[in-house]
C-alpha cells in the first residue's frame, strides 16, 4: 500500500481529447495554459477504510485526468485534493467541517457508508455542496434541495413503488406487509409502508390488502417487491455500463466496483461544473451539477428532485 500524508495534490497532465463527459476521449486538442482549480475529495485513507480509500485514489486521478483531457478553450484544468476522512463518520464530519471553515465550498464525500452517514448535517445547507456518490445507506428524508448523489437512497425504492402500484391501482385503499423466512428487514420495504401510509392507506391482513409489500432474501432491487392484487411490481437496478480501460484491475474488484463507478462519477459530476465556474458559490456549481447530464459509468447520467426532501439524485429506480 502507498504510504501517503494527510492531505494531497494530484497534479495532473491538462493535455486534452474531445470528449465532454466520463468516458475517454479521442480526438487530441492543443495544451491550454490557465491556472488550475482545485477539486476537493474526501477519502478514508487512515482507519478500518483505509485500503478501499487507497483504491479509490486512482480513480479520482484518472476521472480529473480525463476531464483536464476534453476541457474546451474557456474552461480551466482541475488539480484534484485529496483529504484524509477517516473511516468514521465522526472523522468525516470533523474533515469537512474544517474544509468549509477554510472556505472550501464544494466537495466529493467518500463512497463509503459510515463517512457519508456523518455528512448528513451538512447536506442541506447553502453554504456548501456535498457530491455524494453513494447515498444507499441514507434515510430517503435526509437532507434537502442541496442534496446531490450519484447514487439514491435504497429507501427510494420503496416509495417508488408504493407510487407505480398507487398509478396502476389508484383505487386502492389498504396495505400489508409480507417477510418470509429469511428475509432481513430492510429500508426499502420500510420506506414503502411509511409511504403508503402517508398516502392515505390503511394497515390490512396480507390476504385482503389491496397492495402488499413483499421483502425478498434476494440482492438489490429484488430485495423488496409490492403485488398489487395479481400483479408483482420490482424496480430498475443500476448496473456499470462501461469502465474506463485505464483503471487500475484493483478498483474493479467485487467488493470496489459500486464505489469505483460511483466515485468516479462525481467526480465527473463537480469537475464539470468547476471547471466551467471555479468561482461560483455553492448555490450556482449546485445548479450546474445537477443541470448539465452526462456519460457516467452507470450510463446517461440525469438528476431529478425524488424524495419527501426533494433533493437531487441521479439513477432514480423506476416502475418497468
């Protein structure tokens, strides 16, 4: 492992190829000289995290590089900084903290449960914007309009599918919930109750529920299914739809693939909009971020307002 200090500079090459987005570029372009910008990334490089933030640190290098690499004449190159976050969430919010209090206003929090989970008071707050790449093990009611991940809550799925059975079945008027053996309880098929509560549905015996809740023993997003009288809805997974062919074979291991794509996309996500406005407040790179789709590795990459906070995910499960 590389042995690395606190806080880091990537200083990365700003000769460019012609692509806009995530994936690699083809066509060179003339070296355009401006100072760089700084992108800021938390990574858990001390800790119990701290081999899977090790991985991560490449592909944060090689997501700037190729945004350096297909930058247009007006846009500035990116100079990646990485900080140390620790594997807690008490570290994490104490390194974040210290980056606003030093005027930082933008970031990419790390791919990992229990440093995200300690950004969750600052993920409503105007006065800085936290790029998420992996919000699974948030609540779908944290935070707010600022809230900005690459990849949602697995609480989401639920609501979205009390909603694609409300839109099949709008007559429907109570609710069940159904675990067999071996299932574990899980966020999505709580967050589906709480929404069908919140719409109006009341609490009924599984064999007379208009709609029941199924939680599956089975891998996201067949973990949790609603039968709506004889029909059993599921919702989309997000699945990698490409790699970049210059990653490291480490940050494609099984148990680094979902935060290497996720990374890597919000990093794709902030570097863009930074680069086309190094000086903007939050509240501007916010709207750029979430304005400005793109090619990630999870494919098209979209944002849209989902959640009882309305805050800004990308790859929102739908309804097939």
């Amino acid at each position: 492992m590389r042995v690395r200090g606190r806080l880091f500079v990537l200083a990365l090459g700003v000769a460019g190829l012609s692509a806009c987005v995530g994936r690699p570029a083809e066509r060179p372009r003339a070296p355009m000289l401006q100072p760089p910008v700084e992108l800021h990334v938390l990574l858990p490089l001390s800790g119990a995290l701290a081999e899977a933030g090790e991985v991560q640190w490449d592909v944060v290098a090689l997501a700037a590089r190729r945004l350096n690499e297909s930058r247009g004449p007006l846009e500035r190159p990116l100079q990646p900084t990485i900080h140390d976050s620790g594997s807690t969430a008490q570290e994490a919010l104490a390194k974040a903290e210290a980056l606003v209090a030093n005027g930082v206003g933008a970031f990419v929090a790390p791919a990992f449960p229990d440093p995200t989970l300690g950004l969750q008071d600052l993920m409503d707050t105007s006065s800085v914007l936290v790029v998420v790449p992996d919000a699974r093990h948030l609540h779908a009611d944290v935070g707010g309009r600022s809230t900005v991940a690459l990849l949602p809550p697995d609480a989401l799925r639920g609501a979205v599918l009390i909603d694609g059975a409300l839109a099949r079945t709008p007559d429907a008027t109570t609710v069940a919930s159904r675990r067999p053996d071996g299932a574990p309880p899980s966020e999505a098929s709580a967050a589906a109750m709480k929404r069908a509560m919140a719409r109006g549905l009341l609490p009924a015996l599984a064999s007379e529920a208009d709609l029941v809740v199924i939680q599956a023993a089975a891998d996201p997003p067949r973990d949790v299914a609603v039968r709506v009288r004889d029909r059993v809805l599921t919702t989309t997974g997000v699945r990698r739809v490409w790699t970049d062919p210059k990653l490291p074979e480490a940050t494609l291991w099984m148990d680094h693939e979902r935060a290497t794509a996720a990374t890597y996309d919000a990093v794709i996500a902030l570097g863009r909009a930074l680069r086309a406005a190094p000086d903007a407040p939050p509240e501007r790179l916010r709207e750029a971020v979430v304005g400005a789709p793109f090619e990630g590795m999870y494919g098209p990459t979209e944002f849209s307002r989902f959640g009882p906070a309305e805050a800004h995910y990308a790859h929102v499960p739908e309804v097939p």
